[in-house]
C-alpha cells in the first residue's frame, strides 16, 4: 500500500496523542536499543576475556610454586652429593611443601593433583635412601612441570585464537553496525511515515469540520503500529459528532425560544396598543353615555305617560316593552361609566330561564321574520350572576349571529351547569367563523364583515374575565356531501361563568 492510500480521499483526521508520540519515539528507542546492543556486546567479549586471564595467573603462580619446589629439591640433592648428609627434616620439608601445592587450585592438567600426592606421599617415607628419593620426585616433578607447560601454551593458543576471533567480531560489529541500523532506520521511517502522513491529512480535516469516520477497510490495511491511533480516531468523531449534534439541537431550541419571545414580545406590544386602544374607546364611551342618559330619561318618561294613556291592549303591551329596552339601555350606559371607572357590575340572583326569554321577547321584534330563534335552558338554573352585562352579551352574540346570515337561518340558545360552571351556548347556521379568526384568537379592531367593528367579541369576552369568566369561539362541521371533508355548517359561541348558588337571604333578585 502506497504511503497516501489513507490520505484526504480515505481516511479522516483525529488520532491518539500518545499513540502518535509512540509512532515519533520509536525509531529513537530502536536506535539507543540496537546500540546498547552492541555496546553490551563489546562488554561481554571484555568479560569473557576476563574470565580466561584469571586461570592464567593463577596457573602460573602455581608453576612458579612448583618450580620453587623444583630447585629446592635440586639444591638439597646437590648438597648431598657434596657430602652434606640429608635429614629427614628437609624431606619432610619438602613434602609438606608439595602437600600444600597439591591442596591448592591453578593446575590445568587433570593428573597434577595425583601425582603431586604421590611425591608427598614419596618423600615423606623414610625407607628409601634421600639421594635416590631426590632423584626420583625431581624426574616426576618436571613430569609435572612439562605437562602444566604444555596446558599452559595450550591455554594461550586457545586465548588467543579466541581474542583474534573476537577482535574480528568487534570489528564486524563496528562495521556492518551503522549499515544496519541506517538500513532499519530507513525502513522504520517508511513504515512510520505512512500513518503519520495519514494522521496529517486526518487533522487537515478535522480543522474543517469533517467528522466522517475512518471505514473499516482501511483500518484493516494499517500496520499494527497506527492501528491504535485510528480506532481512537473513530471514537472521536463519533463522540464530536454527538457533541455537534447537541450543540446544532441547542441552537436550535435557543433560536425557537428567541423567536417565541420575540413573538409574545410582540404580541404584548400589540395587546398594549389594542389595550390603549379600548381605554380610549371606555373613556368615549364613557362620555357618549353620561351625554344619552339624559334624552334617554325624557324618552323614558314620555313612553311612561303612553303607557298610561293607552292602558291595556297589544300597543300597551309594545310600549311596556320599548319602557323596559329604554331602562336596561339606560342601565347599560350607567354600566359603561362605571366601567370606564373600573367599577365591576354587583352579582344579584338570576333565573337564567326567564333572562333568556325576556331577552327573546324583546329580539322578536327586531329580527326579520326568516330567523327563528330557540332555546333550551332548565327552569331551575338559577345563580348569582351580572343581569345586564350577561344580558348585553347574549344580545351583542345573537345579533351577530343574524348579520351573519343574510337568507334563511336560525339561532338557539343553550344552556347548562357542569362541573361548577354556568354555560351558556349560542349556535346558528351561518358560514361559521373564518379559520384566521379561530387561529389568530379574538383581537379588538379586528373583523371580517363589512361595516363592523370588530368590538364586539372583544367586549363579551372582556365582560366575561371581569367575572373570572371566558368566551370560546368554534364551528360545527358537516361531511361534505360528495366526500370525506368536513365543512362549516355554523358558528358555536360557548360562555362561561362561575356557578354562585343564589343567596336569597342577601341578594338582590333579577325579576
């Protein structure tokens, strides 16, 4: 395999940093190994040679003591020869000496020992005559020394073919070492400086962001050496790309709670500006309303003296109606200034049955003739709830409902307790509500008809959370009559309230 069949187009970068100082330090260890080698071979040689000079020394000691022995014998046979009479003193002598030579180590020849024995042994028996004894140990005692001589030049022939031949082995290993080593040195370098070069292109990409990890194949053809360096490059990316994976799913989540709060940053600013809004409209409706409340008293009045004219009969019954819409009109204008003062409409006992049907009642002559209004309310559904404002309310939802129907159409009203609250439904068969409007949620200023407002759901809702109450908006759906979609068939309008048992000890009842 070439040195950049694991470069950009393979492999990828990221390796361990121990295994890539391993990779550097190797050649340098294998270098200091091999001369090491050397070096403790060289010392093993001088060892060695060491070794064989210590027998040497001590062998020749060990002639020289012979050889002592040797001219002592000589001198004390001469001396006999002259005249002098030999003692046995001497001989004795002379075979302790031998004793002690035998005793001792440094004899090369396997025989000396014995033979040394057995001159001791010779010289220390008394019945042979001195001067024949003398004679016969100096014969085997330079038997000794001839023998000890030739091992001893054996020895240094054998030491010194051995230092020749160790002196050539030094020389070779001097020689041909450099080569070696320069020859193991070029080839560790290519066979290091493969991975390291793919180890540089790994890293040229990690510095790009490439966290593609190292395939399996190529990893197969890496020599042992960076094998480790690249399973530990995998683990890496794989755990990079977890952490980029992370930090991608963190700016993710940080961007979408920075666009929803720039959102209902926005949305407060809007509901500011419609709130600022509205407090304009109370404050001139409030003003509006101190300003009808007194032509609607006169009004009033005048329709009270008719009533009274007239007596009993269908247009008394009419104008009795017109003195009612004029009192709750007028009940309605003082509501809106006290609202403009923040001043909640008191609770007083209501039988929601009769509410409804007065509210009927009057709407009957109001409505064209081609809308047909119902209602399905319990005759025993009563609480504490604010008369003219719940009142205004179903008007304002009932006459909506009608605009919103330009031909034949019908309204009913609903109503209910459950689970604590009061709920009151208002249905029609109109077009329903626009999807905008139930997506988007009821916003002052806003509408779809011509003509309108847009005030109208708003203030209903409104008066509802004044009394910790709320207003939701939906449409029936039909199925399509030639397939499975659903269409809108008309608006549902559902109000809720907080059912308040009525109190009828200490509160005012709505007649």
């Amino acid at each position: 395999m070439s040195s950049r069949s694991a470069g950009p187009a393979d492999v990828k970068p990221g390796a361990d940093v121990s295994v890539v100082r391993r990779l550097f330090w190797l050649p340098l260890w294998m270098f200091v190994g091999l001369a090491g080698a050397v070096l403790i071979g060289m010392l093993l040689v001088s060892w060695h040679s060491l070794q064989r000079l210590e027998p040497i020394a001590a062998h020749l000691h060990h002639i020289e003591r012979i050889q002592t022995v040797e001219r002592s014998m000589e001198q004390t046979l001469l001396n006999g020869l002259r005249g002098t009479r030999i003692s046995l003193t001497e001989l004795r002598e002379l075979s302790a000496e031998v004793g002690r030579i035998a005793a001792r180590e440094g004899a090369l020849h396997p025989q000396t020992p014995a033979q040394l024995n057995r001159i001791e042994a010779q010289l220390g028996d008394g019945k042979t005559r001195p001067a024949e004894l003398l004679f016969a140990t100096l014969t085997e005692i330079r038997e000794v020394l001839d023998d000890e001589r030739e091992r001893h030049n054996e020895l240094l022939a054998q030491i010194g073919q051995d230092t020749r031949t160790e002196f050539k082995l030094t020389v070779v290993l001097l020689l041909a070492g450099p080569p070696v080593f320069g020859a193991a040195l070029i080839f560790l370098r290519a066979y290091v400086k493969q991975p390291l070069r793919a180890l540089e292109d790994l890293l040229e990409r990690l510095a790009r962001k490439d966290y593609r990890p190292v395939p399996a194949a190529v990893i197969d053809e890496m020599n042992k050496i960076a094998l480790p360096a690249f399973r530990s490059y995998n683990e890496l990316v794989q755990r990079l790309q977890e952490l980029e994976s992370e930090h991608r799913d963190r700016e993710q989540h940080l961007e979408q709670e920075v666009r929803q709060a720039t959102e209902a940053l926005l949305a407060q600013s809007r509901e500011m500006a419609r709130a600022e809004r509205l407090a304009a409209v109370g404050a001139v409706s409030a003003g509006l309303a101190h300003e009808l409340r007194n032509p609607l008293a006169g009004i009033q009045m005048a329709c009270s003296k008719l009533h009274r004219a007239l007596g009993e009969g269908e247009h008394a019954a009419r104008i009795a109606a017109v003195i009612d819409e004029l009192k709750r009109i007028n009940h309605l204008l003082t509501s809106q200034v006290d609202a403009a003062h923040h001043q909640p409409e008191p609770l007083e006992v209501v039988a929601v049955d009769q509410l409804v049907d007065e509210l009927l009642t009057l709407l009957r002559y109001q409505i064209p003739d081609r809308i047909t209004i119902t209602s399905q309310v319990p005759g025993d559904l009563s609480c504490l709830l604010p008369a003219a404002g719940l009142r205004q309310a179903l008007l304002n939802l009932i006459l909506n409902a009608v605009q919103a129907m330009p031909g034949q159409g019908h309204v009913h009203i609903a109503a209910g307790r459950e689970e604590g609250e009061l709920w009151l439904r208002v249905t029609d068969t109109g077009p329903g509500f626009p999807q905008e409007l139930l997506r988007a949620g009821i916003r002052p200023f806003a509408t779809g008809r011509v003509g309108g407002t847009g005030l109208g759901l708003a203030m209903v809702r409104r008066f509802l959370r004044d009394h910790d109450g709320d207003l939701h908006l939906a449409n029936q759906t039909s199925p399509h009559p030639t397939s499975a979609q659903q269409t809108s068939k008309g608006a549902v309008i559902t109000l809720q309230l907080p059912y308040r048992p009525a109190d009828t000890s200490g509160a005012p009842r709505h007649a």
